[in-house]
C-alpha cells in the first residue's frame, strides 16, 4: 500500500494548499471529510494525521468536530490553526477567543530547537497568521516550543505521541519556510519515504484501471485539452483497443483543434478516435442568442445529445472515462459550516444525464493540475497538449461578445491563433496562465489603405493566476502588444482595432462571459 498522510479538511481554504506540498515532498497524500471515522481513516494505514485549519471556533455550537477516537490511533497527528486548537479541546488544553485577531505575517520565535518540525531552521521564521481564538492553556504534557508575538503557543508538542500543534499556516507561501516544517513532520516525524512519483504513479495507475475495467469497453469524451489527454493516454496504455475516444468538433475550437487532437491520438497513439462534425448543429443553435448564460445552456444540452447519439454509433461500453481532477472532488463535497467546500461546480461531478448508464472510470481523480501535466509528459504526450493554457469548455461562444455566427467565429479564431503564435514565440506562453483574443460587438471607424472601415475589435487577454479562482493582468512587453496588434489588424479581416484588458480578478472575470 502506498505511504500516505491523511488530512481531515475542517473547511479552511487552504486545506488543498497543505495536500499540495505534502505531494511535493514526494509523499501522497489524502483529503478527508473532518468526520471520517476513525476505523475508516485506521483502514487507510496512514503514516501520519493533519487536522486543517477552519473558520470556526472549536467551542461554537455548529463546530465540525472530528471522531475521538482519531487520536488514538497511533500514528502521529499535526494540527494546524483550527486544528491545534482541536487538540486543545480533546485532550485538555483551553481556547480563548483573543483579545487582539492575529493575521498576517508574524515572527516566530523557536525555544526548543530538539523539536523535530523545525529541525535545520533557524531560531526565527516569518510565518502567516489567520486567527482570532487562541490556545491559552496547553493540554495535559504538552510542551511550547515556539512564540509569536501574540501566542505563548505558537507552536507545541507532546512528545510521547508525537502530536504538534501549530497556531500558524505552514502551508502558504507567506511561510517561507513553511515546506521544510511539513517535510519535517512527513519524513522526519512520519518517517515516510519520497515515493510519490509519476513514474510510479503510472503502473499504480494501470493496474487500478486493469482491476476496475477488465475486459469491458470505456468511452472517453475527448477535448482535446490537458485533462482529457492526459486521461485517454494514461487509459490507452491501461486498456489498448478497449478505449473508444469520441472528439465533438461543435465548431467554436481553436485554430487547428480538430487537426491536432487526430494527429496526436489518432496517428501518434494510434488510439481509437471517433470524429464528431457538428459544428452546423451548435452554429445554429447558437444563431441570434446573445445571453452568456443562455450560449452555455445550449452549448452544454447540445453537446449531450450529439455525445449521446456518438455513444450509441460506438457500440456497446460498460464504462465512461471522465478527467475529473482532485479538486474538481474536494470542492464538491459540502462540509457542514465550510464557506470554501462549494467555491465552484463542475461539470464532470453530477453533471450527467441519469438515463445514461454508465460506470464512471476517473483515472485523474486523486491528482491535482501539475501533476497532471507531469503524468502527461511521462506518458509521452507532446508539450503543445500537456502545457497548453486552459480554454474554456463553451468554446470560443463566450470569447464573442453577443451573436455567435461562423463569420465572427472565423474571425476570432484567427485572431487567436496569431495571440498563441506571439506569445509562444515570446516564450510567455507557457509563463502565464492564459493569453487570448476576444471579439467585441464593437465597430468603429478606421483608415487602411486609405479606405474608411467599419470593423470590429478585438481585445487581447494575458492573465497570472495560481488557480483561476484570482488573477491579475499580465504587463506585456509594449514591442509584444505592438507585434500583435499590427498583425491581427492586417492579417485578420474584419478587424481594424486592437485593445489590451487591464482587469484583475475580481472585480472582473477572466473570461469576458
């Protein structure tokens, strides 16, 4: 069984955070509800427990709680905010709500350099506060081992059981050391080794897919974007000639999609590819609609009964694959009192008409978006697909502003793919988040070879982001916007106006609809 640590989320918006730098100590780890039972997480033979921080505090009447009995376990347990003040709760300590709130960066003062979370760190360490209640007496032979200017118990441990407690957030970036206390408690504490590689991942992967499937037939809707490739990669080395991969071209793609994704898996990987041309089906589906709630609607109604009809011409399959990721599950589980268990809705969870009977095979779903990426490159995938920026799933209909019509989709399809081609040979693509064209519903006059015009615009798009959640605005080199506009006004008929969006999220969108 592969080495684990186990995380009881308690609905803090970093609970994913500390996941992801417990995988990038090379040690898998697993996010559960804050009340799994204690025999369920015993049967996971976790090498060690993370309670997570929470809104909440531990004395109000609604306070998620965990099972008693996780504590005694045996296995070492590492409390963090809300958590350490859990362990406060349930083995004798107190909490108070503070006199002062205590956010944002703070000193930490380490008093007891034996401590095996800050072994190799220095006395002093800028950490991240976020909390007003504090632990104001230390349960029963409980020792503090580190300060901040506001806690006598920054940090504490009971040696015996090897359980810690930190007021702190080690997880974010504003802790800067904050890995190498977490690698500390992993490995040092845990004594978990760095066996948590795609390389390894591969063949666990494989044999979970081989025992799940056997010998029935699978059916992969494929998009062409990372997760679905990486999905249908990862099942076509699992599975072979059992894998049907169905590709619906609705016709609002990116330039050369369709070209791509049947060179890639249907030449390279020579696996079975099932070509959908429907883009005069959602075209005029589309025709004289302008609401962006109303294009996704029909979009996405469209998109089932084309899928549907494709399952039912692809023969007789017991499975469908989908690329749900991690947290495409984690955030569409509700915890009771969690603000951050419902941040979005997404169409691979619940999404599915019931009467389309199919077993659901999820081959990505205990992995985050790197580390789909780096399975995508171990299983051979080209850098062009693996590292591609996210594209909405409605297609270019929400990069037009108001009607969707083949002419404005040609339009911005070309002037995208000149956005693509400039920031990759910039080398920025593969730097930010997203870069793109969008077509405003916008005329205005201009002068090209002396001629009056009355053609669109179109405004370009660059955005950073972690998450998509926020995202600020990217400042372009001016020779690069520049470059982009000259071409776009003189290579994309239509156009004869280029404008650059410096809109952070929030307040706006990263998309335009």
């Amino acid at each position: 069984m592969t080495e684990q640590i186990v995380i009881l989320d308690f609905g803090s918006q970093y609970t994913q955070v500390i996941a992801r730098r417990i995988r990038e100590c090379n040690v898998y780890s697993v996010i559960l509800r804050y009340d799994t039972p204690a025999a369920q997480i015993a049967a996971l033979a976790p090498k060690g427990i993370i309670l997570s921080g929470g809104p909440s505090s531990v004395y109000a009447k609604d306070a998620p709680l965990p099972d008693r009995a996780v504590f005694k376990l045996g296995v070492p347990v590492l409390g963090i905010c809300y958590g350490v003040q859990l362990l406060a709760k349930f083995l004798g300590g107190h909490v108070e709500k503070g006199l002062k709130r205590e956010y944002g960066k703070g000193t930490l003062s380490v008093q007891d350099g034996d401590c095996a979370l800050f072994n190799n760190l220095p006395k002093e360490l800028q950490v991240w506060n976020s909390h007003g209640d504090k632990l104001t007496k230390l349960p029963k032979d409980f020792v503090a081992v580190a300060t901040t200017e506001n806690s006598h118990y920054a940090a504490i441990e009971l040696p015996s059981k090897k359980f810690f407690g930190l007021q702190f957030h080690p997880e974010v970036a504003h802790t800067p050391r904050g890995k190498d206390i977490l690698a500390n408690f992993v490995q040092g504490v845990c004594a978990c080794g760095k066996n948590w590689t795609m390389r390894n991942y591969v063949d666990q992967a494989v044999d979970e897919i081989r025992a799940q499937v056997g010998k029935e037939k699978v059916i992969l809707g494929l998009s062409g974007g990372v997760d679905s490739s990486v999905a249908a990669a990862l099942l076509h080395k699992a599975i072979g000639s059992q894998l049907t991969c169905i590709f619906v071209n609705n016709g609002l793609l990116r330039g050369r999609e369709a070209d791509v994704v049947r060179e890639v898996f249907g030449r390279h990987f020579k696996l079975k590819l099932q070509y959908e041309e429907s883009s005069k089906l959602f075209l005029s589906r589309l025709k004289g609609v302008t609401d962006p709630e109303r294009k996704r609607k029909i979009i996405g109604k469209a998109f089932i009964e084309v899928f549907q009809a494709a399952t039912r011409r692809a023969g007789k399959a017991k499975f469908l694959a989908q690329g749900t990721l991690y947290p495409d599950i984690i955030e569409s589980v509700p915890i009771a009192g969690n603000p951050a268990a419902m941040i979005k809705s997404h169409h691979n969870v619940g999404g599915l008409p019931k009467k389309m009977k199919f077993a659901l095979v999820e081959p990505l779903k205990c992995l985050f978006k790197d580390e789909v990426r780096q399975l995508g490159i171990e299983l051979g995938l080209p850098k062009e697909i693996v590292y591609r920026q996210p594209f909405p799933g409605p297609g270019l209909a929400v990069r037009i502003l108001g009607e969707v019509t083949p002419a404005r989709c040609s339009i911005l399809r070309n002037a995208d793919s000149i956005v693509v081609e400039e920031m990759k040979a910039s080398g920025l693509y593969y730097e930010i988040w997203q870069s793109f064209a969008v077509l405003l519903p916008v005329r205005s006059v201009g002068v090209m070879g002396d001629e009056r015009t009355y053609e669109y615009t179109i405004a370009i798009r660059a955005v950073e982001s972690q998450d998509g959640m926020t995202a600020d605005w990217v400042k372009l080199p001016y020779p690069l916007l520049e470059k982009l506009s000259s071409r776009i006004i003189n290579e994309v008929k239509g156009v004869n106006r280029c404008v650059f969006d410096v809109t952070s999220k929030p307040p706006g969108t990263i998309e335009w609809e």
